[in-house]
C-alpha cells in the first residue's frame, strides 16, 4: 500500500522528483482555461489552490483565487491532493506557451521508500492508488475540454502529437511505458493496432501502464 513519508525537514515531502499527470491540449481560449482550472480544483480528490506548498500532517494554508495563465504564460500553483484517504502536496501547472499543457505535480517525497527512476512504476506497483486518481481526474476534466493526450508516470512531461509522430524513439518509448489516455485521431497516427487499448469514452482511448 502506498504510505505517507514522515520527514523530520518539511522540505524533504518536496524532493525526489514527480509522479504527474500531463494534459496536452491543441488550443484553449481564456474561457476554456477558466473552465478547465475550476473544474480542476473542484474535483473532489483536489483542494486548493494554496497559499503556500502543503506539508503532510500540518493544517493547510489558506486558499486563495485561481490563476489562469495569460498567453506565453506558465502559472504555478499549490495544492492538496487526496490518495489513500490521506492528503499530499502537489503543485498544478499551467502551460500556455508554444504548446498548452495541464499538469498536477505531486513529489515523490510525499511517500515512504519511493525513489525515482525509469523503473519507478514497475518497482513500485502501489503507485497504481496514485494512477487511478490521476485517471478519475483526467476523465472528469475531459468533459470540460477534451485533451489530445494525457499522460500518466515518473517525469513524463507534457506529450505533443508533433513531437511523438516526428521522433521515433521518443514515439517507441511512449507507447512502450502505456499509461496514458488518448485521443483516437491522435493515436491513428502513432500506432496501427488499436486492439491493446480500451475505448473509454467516443474517440478516446486508454492503454494502462505496461511492465
């Protein structure tokens, strides 16, 4: 089962990197962004945004108004995120620049014996608790704005179709690792054989994490 980290230096729950979820998106409008950020915070797994980063076992700072990133923008943002019945620090990303990315960023500090790595997800297959709330959430924010692409995993980044079609590693290895949700127009033009994935909703697709 995946446990919370008690750490004697509250700067420790924010080190050894992030587990995250990444939501590439082709093109919002201010609107859209609104709506997407307040969907987010409102999900029930999520509180926030924060004052200040969110140490596990100590009261919560306060809330305070969401930001949506102008054009060119990155905006930051802390936050609690709910896994296991307990809460953890994350911080959400905006990404509105050459491309336009959503991400929830949650340190692997926050969880007992977790180290980071390539192999992470394959060593640590508790981490599946974090996966399935990074999936509800990312199912539920697609009814705001549908997303090309929305990745799961230790470090992935935001994935961009024109990135993955134009580079073929960078395209093996994405297919290779699973986890991810994904548009069916997208995923036409980087894999032939849709039989590995679930149709989860009309057009959109999810391949779970592969070992």
């Amino acid at each position: 089962m995946l446990e919370l980290s008690h750490h004697a230096e509250p700067a420790l729950y924010w080190e050894g990197g992030h587990y995250e979820l990444n939501l590439s998106f082709e093109t919002l409008r201010d609107r859209q962004w609104q709506e997407v950020l307040h969907a987010l915070w409102d999900h029930i797994f999520l509180n926030g945004p924060l004052a200040e980063r969110y140490i596990p076992d100590q009261p919560a700072a306060e809330k305070i108004a969401i930001q949506v990133p102008p054009p060119t923008a990155v905006v930051k943002q802390h936050g609690q995120i709910a896994v296991n019945g307990y809460a953890v620090g994350c911080d959400v990303q905006a990404t509105r620049s050459i491309f336009e990315c959503l991400s929830i960023l949650v340190p692997i500090g926050m969880f007992k014996g977790i180290g980071g790595g390539v192999l992470m997800r394959r060593e640590h297959p508790d981490l599946q608790a974090l996966d399935e709330v990074f999936y509800d959430v990312a199912l539920s924010l697609y009814s705001v704005a549908p997303f090309q692409i929305a990745v799961l995993g230790y470090e992935r980044s935001c994935q961009l179709p024109s990135e993955l079609c134009s580079d073929g590693e960078a395209r093996h290895n994405f297919l290779a690792a699973g986890n991810f949700l994904i548009q069916e127009t997208v995923l036409r033009l980087l894999e032939p054989d849709l039989a590995p994935y679930q149709e989860v909703r009309q057009g959109l697709y999810w391949l779970p994490a592969r070992f």
